[in-house]
C-alpha cells in the first residue's frame, strides 16, 4: 500500500490519507487490478483492507483512513464488513475514522445494491465516500438514492478547471447542491496551483494531488504547503 494525504486547505491539516494498493516492489495499481479476476475479487478486496489498516495503524496514523472497495465483491455488507471490523479491533484503530470509497474500477449499475453496501457500512459507524464524480456510474442517480458523506470531483473536471469556463460552472453547481445536502468535497488531482486557487475560490476546501504530496509506499508523505499560498488572488475570469 501507498498512502496519499487529503488536505484540509482553510485548516493547513490533514483530514485523511487514502489507501492506494501497489506491487511489492512498488508497481503500479493497474497492474496489480488488472490480475484481479472474478474468482479472486472477494479476496483481494478483503486482503487490501486488512493490509491498509494494519499499515495505518503501525505507521501510528491519527488521521483518517480512505479505503477503496470493489462494490461486484461484496455479497452481503453485513458478512464483508465483519474482517473490517475484526482488523481495526485487532490492531487499535478507530472505526470512526475509516472511509469506505466507492471506486470507478469495476462498472456496477446495480444502485440498490450500491445503496445497501452504502447503508449498512454508515450504520456501522464508516464514513462513506464516491471517487471519481463526474464520471461512469458514479453520478447524480446514485447520489439521489444516497448522499455519502464525501465526494470527490473527477480530475477529469479539475485538469485545467481555471481555463475551462464549462468545468468551472459544472463545479459551481455541484458544490451547490453538496452544500444543500451536507457533503464534503474533495478536489482530486490538483497539480498546479492555478487549479486549487480556482476550485477555492468555488468553495472546494479539501483537496488531494501532487501539489501537496505523492503516494509514499508503506509511509505517510509530508505536506507541501509552499503551493497553497492563495494570495495572489482568483484565478477565475
């Protein structure tokens, strides 16, 4: 496992570092996901949430932990959830404190099984999440069907979003409704700061990217703060 921090920008704290699983000498996600296969999913799924609390936890993390599952590997939440809940007892850490995240990897279309798994992980005390909104099935059906507690905006929106009037008004509008709903947003796969001074200045306040920091294999990086001096003012024409 690799961890990457997901910044609190108005705080300058860490507010989460997500889990990102990586070959044992380093490789990358895609090839490790892509030997994943439906005889093994339920398996790899379960082995990279054991993996990444029992890291968090020997690597003493105070913050909290996003985890990433694969929504065609669990059957029953309730059955999958109970190696989750073993692992953090095992080893010390908070189960208030994990983020369950709904990742774009495998195309399930079936919502109410979606909105059970989410369901039932927020009755257990996890925080829920959506990776990749804005993006495949990941949209505003779900989200009418259930509100997570966090989103975050695909990079697709954020690449280049200060020179992209259609992309800011599409950010606009979604931290709107956000706002109306109560749920955290995260502006993923910000490079530069042209584009956190520009998803600021739309209201997004939690952010994850190179900016502040790369995936630290087994470790969790130091910030960046140099690239989060707003002072220059908005970005936004």
């Amino acid at each position: 496992m690799a961890f990457q921090p997901v910044v609190h920008l108005p705080s300058r704290s860490i507010y989460a570092h997500e889990a990102l699983v990586r070959g044992p000498a380093g490789e990358s996600a895609y090839s490790i996901l892509s030997q994943v296969s439906q005889d093994n999913r339920y398996a790899f799924d379960q082995a990279c949430r054991v993996k990444a609390i029992e890291l968090a936890a020997r690597l003493g993390m105070r913050s909290r932990l996003s985890i990433n599952f694969l929504p065609n590997a669990v059957y029953r939440a309730e059955a999958c959830i109970k190696l989750t809940l073993a692992t953090a007892e095992k080893y010390g850490f908070p189960v208030q404190n994990i983020i369950f995240e709904l990742t774009e990897d495998e195309r399930s279309r079936d919502l109410p099984h979606l909105e059970s798994i989410f369901t039932e992980y927020r009755r257990r005390g996890f925080i829920t999440a959506i990776d990749d909104f804005g993006a495949g099935y990941a949209g505003f059906e779900f989200l009418a069907a259930f509100q997570p507690d966090v989103i975050k905006l695909d990079m697709g929106l954020v690449r280049g979003v200060h020179e992209h009037r259609a992309k800011r008004a599409i950010v606009s509008g979604m931290m709107a409704i956000c706002r109306e709903l109560g749920i955290r947003v995260v502006g993923e796969g910000v490079e530069t700061r042209e584009e956190l001074r520009t998803l600021a200045d739309l209201g997004v306040e939690y952010f994850q990217g190179y900016l502040f920091a790369k995936p630290a294999l087994e470790q969790m990086p130091g910030v960046d703060w140099s690239g989060a001096d707003l002072a220059e003012g908005s970005a936004v024409a």
